[in-house]
C-alpha cells in the first residue's frame, strides 16, 4: 500500500456516480436524492482530511423534456433543484452528459416467465424505451487523470461501482502513485430490486475500501425539524395574562376565565374568531381602546424573535435539513409573527394550529404535517418547551425533545 507523508494534511477529491449511486443504492430504499444530504455524506467520507478546491465532483445524466410526458417534467424540476442545491450549500462541480433514449424489443420465447400464458392472450414481443447515460464513465475517468497529473490530490474517493473506470484508476496509481479508495454498497436483495454488493474489480483496484450498508446510508437523509414558537423559536417570558393582570392590578383569574377556558382553544384551531371571543372581556380587564388595539398590545408585548435560535436553523438548512416553525396559534397572531418577525425567512414553511384545525396537545396537529411534508415520523425531530406537547409527538413515532435553553439544544443538535 502506498504511504503517504504524515507531516501534511491528506488532500482528498470525491467523484461521485450520481446515476450509479442513484441506482445500486437510493431507488433501492427508496430515498430520493432531493432528501438525501450530500453534503453531510461528503464529510462524513472525509474525515479529518483536506478537500481541495473543486474536490467535490457530482456526475450525472441530465433529463431532457418530452412534449407527452409530466413525469419527465416533474424529473427535470426536480434535477434542477437538486443542481441548485449542490452549488449553493456545497459548491459542487456538476459534470452532466445527456441520457439517451432508445426502443429496445423482447420477444416473448421460453426465457420469458409464464410466457405460454402472454403468447395465449396474443402478445408476441414487448418493446420499451430504456435510457442510458453516455459519457459520463469517460468524464469521471479524464477527471480523474486530470486531477492526478495536477496533483490536485493525494487520495480519489470514488462513489462508483463501475468497472469501466477501472483503467484510469490503474494509471493514476501506478503512474503518478496516487490512492484510491473505492465505496461501495451493500443492500440486501428485495421483492422488487436485485441486492447491491461492492464490485470485487473495484475492491482488487483500489487502495482502500469502504463497505456501506443501510444504517449508513439512511443516517444522511434529510431529518425534518420542527420548532415551536413561544418558548423556543420566541424568546420565553411570562405569560401575557400574567403580566397584563399585575400591569392592571386585576385579579390572575379574571384573565384565566377566558386564556383558559374552551374559547381560546377554539380560536387556536380556527374555529372561533379572537377578536369576537376576547371583546366581552376587555372592559372586565380594564382595556378601555379597541380590540385591535389590544391584540396590537398583546402580540407586540411577547413576539420577540431568538436569534440564537434562528441562526441554528439557518445552519441546519445550509447542512441540508428541512426546518419547519409548528406552533398553537390563532390568526390573528400568526399573521402577526408573519408580518413582524423574519420567521420566515429562516424556516422552510410555517405550521399554524388555526390553520391544521389542531392543537398541539393532539395527535391530528403531528398527523397533518406529516401528511403535507410527505415524512415518515422517524424522519422528524420536534423541539418544544411543553412535556404534553412531546409525549403526544412521541406517541406517533416522532423525536420529541424538551427544550431547556439554547446550549442544551446545540450539544444535542451536535449528535445527529
């Protein structure tokens, strides 16, 4: 095995075979690449090594339009997405080369299975259109070469199971004594997909090889994070009735007659309108203005943003996390938050209690995002400073965790 000089920084690039890998391990699990992080996928592979500029090379077939067909729209949007993601979070160079489609026939003879029975109905040969990626072996392979006579690396890390790179790795290690170390896969077989096991040509011509299974692959799928408002995403104060009524000199449960009671959770899943369920009460909590002006009051009061807190989710999204504000709120404050926090800019989305028609205390509220996100609940982590709230996410599945201050959040952040 060729050594390399300890006294400096191993210099790394990673060449990706984003149809290879796409095939042999993400269709297999059913991942689509958009959920999957790259990124932390690099780092991981990395290690306490050097990247080198331009080292994080992604090779890919680009979908071209048809005029019949959505699917293949939908697929175009989606690469571009993904491209747009690559660069802007990891600065990656895309190299791309066109998927060619051709018709290809199968005669339906004794190597078909149950081929009497298709020959009975009539049907004699099947033609399908298949495409294929062209060019994107010998890209990787110039790449390759390139970079080694360059010296651009000391060590090419090659997510690829394809045996046609097989030479220019040859060339770049015995010409110009450069390492490679080969990652392949291993998927066990299912009803529907043939297993993935790594290339043994890959494994004989590399310098180091790396087996990974599910459990690796499936720790780099984008987690959805949810934050709650008051308490996490807002900073914590007291309750607002609480400090109305000592501002006001009033008693506590002239407040709680109404915080309490069922109005204000109807208004809080959209069923009641606040402005009309609170106006009985004003004059028994000494507010003699409008009831515009109180909700004015109220919300301007304790709607104060964490910016500790919305920085973190700005780095979690530049890592590839989908990060979500899921909070109990009527409309009036929700519009509120939108109108006078930066909230949403830091968030992917914003889920309202008025909005779900749920409250946070049940299971429907986790239920209906989950449904409009499209996540399996083990895909979630929730974040609250509520016990109740966090047991009734759990009950589905979801990682709930308590939030008890900034710091705690971090270091736990830190393990995922």
């Amino acid at each position: 095995m060729l050594r390399l000089n300890h006294m400096k920084q191993e210099r790394v690039q990673i060449f990706i075979d984003a149809g290879n890998f796409y095939h042999l391990v993400l269709k297999k699990l059913k991942l689509r690449e958009l959920d999957f992080s790259f990124e932390e996928f690099t780092e991981f592979l990395t290690g306490s090594r050097k990247i080198t500029s331009d080292g994080k090379r992604f090779y890919v077939g680009t979908v071209r339009e048809k005029h019949d067909g959505h699917e293949n729209t939908k697929a175009m949007e989606n690469q571009t997405k993904l491209f747009s993601s690559l660069i802007k979070k990891g600065d990656w160079a895309i190299k791309t080369s066109k998927l060619r489609s051709r018709t290809e026939t199968i005669v339906v003879d004794d190597r078909v299975v149950n081929y009497r029975k298709i020959l009975s109905s009539g049907i004699k040969k099947v033609e399908y259109r298949r495409s294929r990626e062209k060019g994107i072996d010998v890209k990787l392979a110039v790449d390759l070469m390139v970079g080694a006579i360059d010296d651009k690396y000391d060590t090419a890390i090659v997510i690829s199971s394809d045996t046609d790179l097989v030479p220019a790795i040859d060339w770049i290690r015995k010409r110009k004594k450069k390492r490679v170390e080969y990652i392949g896969f291993s998927i066990p077989e299912t009803k529907n997909h043939k297993a993935t096991k790594p290339t043994k040509t890959m494994i004989y011509n590399s310098d180091v090889q790396r087996v990974l299974v599910e459990s690796d692959i499936r720790k780099f799928v984008t987690k959805v994070v949810l934050f709650d408002a008051d308490g996490v995403s807002l900073q914590k104060h007291k309750y607002f009735s609480e400090i109305y009524a000592k501002k006001k000199n009033i008693p506590i449960e002239r407040m709680n007659a109404f915080f309490r009671s069922g109005k204000f959770s109807l208004c809080q899943k959209g069923k009641a309108d606040l402005k009309e369920e609170v106006l009985p009460f004003l004059e028994d909590w000494k507010w003699h203005k409008s009831v515009k002006e109180f909700l004015q009051y109220w919300f301007s009061s304790d709607v104060k943003e964490d910016e500790k807190i919305l920085a973190e989710a700005d780095r979690l999204r530049q890592k590839g996390k989908k990060c979500y504000l899921a909070t109990d709120q009527e409309k009036y404050r929700a519009k509120y938050i939108k109108d006078s926090t930066s909230l949403g800019e830091h968030f992917d989305g914003l889920f309202f209690s008025y909005d779900l028609g749920c409250t946070k205390n049940e299971e429907c509220f986790f239920q209906k995002i989950l449904t409009k996100l499209g996540v399996k609940p083990e895909e979630v982590m929730y974040w609250d400073d509520d016990e109740e709230n966090i047991e009734v996410a759990k009950k589905l599945g979801i990682d709930a965790r308590f939030y008890s201050g900034y710091n705690d959040f971090v270091e736990q952040m830190k393990k995922i």
